[in-house]
C-alpha cells in the first residue's frame, strides 16, 4: 500500500485548523573544473586574480560577462516584484510555514514500481547532488525549553529513535515547520531557483540522488523537491525510515539541530548512480555521508567516475564532529578528487589542524595549496575563496539576521550558481554568494524563496552586462603572505 502527500487547506475533513500538530508531525512522532595536472589561473592585472573553473575539454560554460564585482549592484533590483515563475511558487513556503497542512492520502499504486525522475531526463545534469535526504521540522523555541530537554543551545549531534521521539513530543502544540531538508537540498533548491529561468544564459537542471525511505516522509520529500525543480532520482528504499532534522531556534538566531539518520546515510554506487555521475557537469558530495563505510565506499567510486568523464567535484565539510571522526577518509577524498571545498571557519581549521587561534584566512590559505578552490565561510564577519595559496576576503551583505539556519548552503549556492554562469572573478562571485545568503538569514527557513532568487539572478545578469559601467568597482586584491 503506497501513499502521497497533498497540501490540504483548513476545510479539508483530514485537517481542521484545531488541530495542534499535521499526519506528518505525528507520523513523525510515532515512528520514531578544475583540471589537477593543468589548472589555469589568469592574472589580469597586478592586483587581480581570477580563476578559470572549466577547463576540460568537454565542458563549455554558459557566458554572461567577464571580470567584474557583484558589490556595485544597486539594490533596487531586490525590491522590484517579479512575474510569477512556471511550475514553482512561493506557496510551497507558506504550506510548510503554517505547521498543519500536509496530509497523507492514499494512492494505491506502488511507489517500487515507480518512475523516479523526470519523463524525458536532460542530456547532462548541471549539478549532481549526493547526500542526506532528511525532512526538517524547524520551529521558534525560548531557552527554557532547552534546558527543560536537556539541550545545548547552538550544537548538532545525532539522536536516536527515542530521543527523537521525546523532543517532538515536547514540540507537539508548538508552531513549527516541516520540510524537505539536509544541507545540500537546500543549496540544490537555492541553485534551482536561481538558474530556473534563462536569466544570462539557460535555465539549469539540477538533481539529487540519496536515501529515502518508502514510508510517507519519504513520498514527502521526494514531492516537495520536484516542486522546487529538483529531481529526486533514488527510487524508495523498501521498508527504509527516511532520516529528520529538527532544528530550534531560539530569538537569538541561534540553532540546536538534532539529526535522526535513518537510512540517509545508505548510498550504494549502481549502475544507475554511475551513468548520472557520467552525465553531470558538477558533482556534489555532502560531508555527512561520511558517517558509514559502506557509503564513503560508494562515494570514491562515484568521485572515480566524475573525474574520469571530467566533472568538477565539490565536498562540503558539514560538521567539525564529523570531519574529526572521520579525518583520514575526507582527506582520502578530497586529496584525490576534490576540485572545490566548502567549509566554515571551524571546518576549515579542522581539516588544517589549526587551533582556534588561527584565522580563518589562514585555513583558507593553507586548504588552496591542497585542494584547487576553497570557500570558508566566517558568519557576520564575512568569508574567504581561497586559490593556490592565496585568500580573497569577500565582505558580508548586511542584513537583520532572523534565522542564521541555511546561511552557510545558501553561500555555497551562490559560489555554485556564478560557475555555472562561467564567472572567473572571485570577488563578483563571492559577493554573489554572500548576498544569497543575506536574503535567507533575513527570512525564517533554509531555503531561497523564487521571487528572491529571480530578482537576484536578474540583478546579477544585469551587473555583469553592465561590467564597462561597472569596470572600477571593486577589485580582487589577493591578501599578502
């Protein structure tokens, strides 16, 4: 017996605006390029250093301009309303916002004999997600109802099923929001929505492959990323859990995550996986499938066959407990495949063996001797791109922080998006990047909203067809040694 998630509204018989908690929440409760050998970087003046990503020969990036800063761009393009975009709205958001509107229905068909993926699939994914499929419930806590569980304000660790079970008890008659989550989904979406139009070039196809199991937070999932214009290409694990996040925040923006894997953390390289991986242009592993052997397995396998059709292959650092527990085997990968590193300024000293003294600068630095292109982020104090042993300093874009969950897959979104769009400035990207995740830190949730990502799209188009007006703005002023 199969079933599917529908948006129901308050007058459906399966949902009464009474009720403190959705079906989801109680099911929830009860079932507790670069190449390596001839990497190209071109120096365009004395002071500016830019980066070409694609250079394999079978790979042409999408032109939209060249060397030029995304920092000069007026924000009149943010406030402007937009023409309502095909196929994903923003009422996705305000269904998952309101805590009570998804419901399940049965379908009676069987979801293994299903067709997972689109009907007519492209000639090549844009990028290729490998990681965590996990459905999020996020909600506004005080610190009283922390310390009322036990909680550490401000961490992540892993639960099992009987604490997962007691904290959404606990939320049970709270205001929260289910989603389909994990880190790379939420840089996946904000990359969807960012190139869903053809705004400076066409409109990108993204992708996602993981573990979900064929319970209906599974069906949940896979249905709120087809919204998104992501593809969910893993058909249902049979009797497989799929794996929660619960994330509070307290009015302080800070959040305590707690992870219930599930069967997320299970990928096994088949021949299916193999001849996606063939047909993408960046691959994308996320750190927390580190957490298995078997998985770390499927991952060089996969990371063998993006490298052997000339794929770009990106790694996210995710967690310091995760890159501690499993140092030798991240840096097995990303010393062998890795083209570009996305990590915080904790991860990156983690992955240096630097103390918390070090700068985040320096772990950029010392990482972009190792792997060819490095992001870390650094919260409201900016962040850094690192290139063969150099660091750009990128600025924050200032904002009024209301929910720092995201911030991090929002800037890896925005470094994503300006390679697809074949930038080789590192500033103009990085203050891309830095502005995406401005917006979300603004919003509550992890995940770009469309009209956001439009209006950001179009303005960064605009900027870099506008690069001769803007050719004095800003410049790419490598940090000294």
């Amino acid at each position: 017996m199969a079933f599917s998630l529908l948006s129901l509204s308050s007058s459906s018989p399966l949902f009464s605006s009474s009720d403190s908690s959705s079906l989801l929440f109680r099911t929830a409760i009860n079932s507790t390029i670069f190449d390596r050998n001839n990497t190209n970087y071109n120096v365009y003046s004395s002071d500016k250093y830019t980066c070409r990503l694609f250079n394999h020969p079978n790979y042409t990036p999408m032109p939209i301009g060249t060397e030029t800063s995304f920092s000069g761009v007026s924000d009149k393009f943010l406030e402007a309303t937009s023409d309502e975009i095909e196929g994903d709205t923003d009422d996705e958001e305000e269904e998952e916002d309101s805590g009570g509107r998804v419901g399940f229905v049965e379908t009676g068909e069987d979801e293994h004999e299903h067709h997972w993926g689109p009907s007519v699939p492209p000639e090549r994914w844009d990028v290729l997600g490998l990681g965590q499929a996990m459905v999020d419930f996020s909600g506004m806590v005080d610190d009283e109802f922390l310390n009322r569980l036990g909680l550490e304000k401000g961490t992540r660790k892993v639960v099992y099923h009987e604490e997962r079970g007691r904290v959404l008890r606990a939320m049970d008659g709270c205001s929260y929001k289910a989603a389909a989550g994990g880190s790379l989904s939420n840089s996946l979406v904000a990359v969807a929505r960012l190139g869903g139009q053809p705004i400076g070039g066409p409109a990108l196809n993204i992708a996602m492959t993981g573990s979900v199991g064929s319970d209906p937070l599974g069906g949940f999932y896979r249905s709120k990323l087809r919204r998104a214009n992501v593809n969910f290409l893993s058909a249902p694990v049979k009797d497989g859990t799929t794996g929660t996040v619960i994330v509070l925040t307290t009015p302080d923006a800070q959040r305590t995550m707690l992870a219930y894997q599930g069967t997320s953390s299970r990928v096994h390289y088949d021949p299916c996986l193999a001849s996606l991986v063939s047909k993408t242009r960046i691959l994308i592993v996320e750190g927390y499938l580190f957490e298995l052997p078997d998985t770390i397995k499927a991952i060089r396998k996969a990371c063998e066959e993006a490298r052997r059709c000339g794929a770009l292959i990106a790694i996210t650092a995710s967690d310091v407990s995760c890159i501690e527990r499993h140092y030798g085997d991240f840096w097995d990968i990303m010393a062998n495949y890795a083209d570009i590193v996305f990590a915080n300024s904790d991860e990156a000293r983690t992955f240096s063996h630097f103390s918390s003294k070090e700068s985040p600068i320096s772990a950029a630095r010392y990482l972009s001797h190792l792997v060819p292109f490095v992001s870390v982020t650094d919260g409201r104090r900016g962040s850094y791109l690192g290139v063969k042993g150099e660091a750009v300093y990128i600025p924050p874009s200032h904002c009024t922080p209301v929910d720092t969950c995201g911030a991090g897959d929002a800037y890896a979104s925005g470094i994503l998006y300006g390679i697809l769009r074949g930038v080789s400035d590192l500033r103009g990207m990085g203050a891309l990047a830095a502005k995406v995740a401005s917006v979300v830190v603004a919003q509550q949730g992890t995940r770009l909203r469309v009209q956001d990502a439009v209006r950001l799209a179009e303005s960064f188009t605009f900027h870099h067809q506008s690069s001769n007006i803007w050719s004095d703005v800003g410049s790419d002023q490598i940090s000294s040694l």
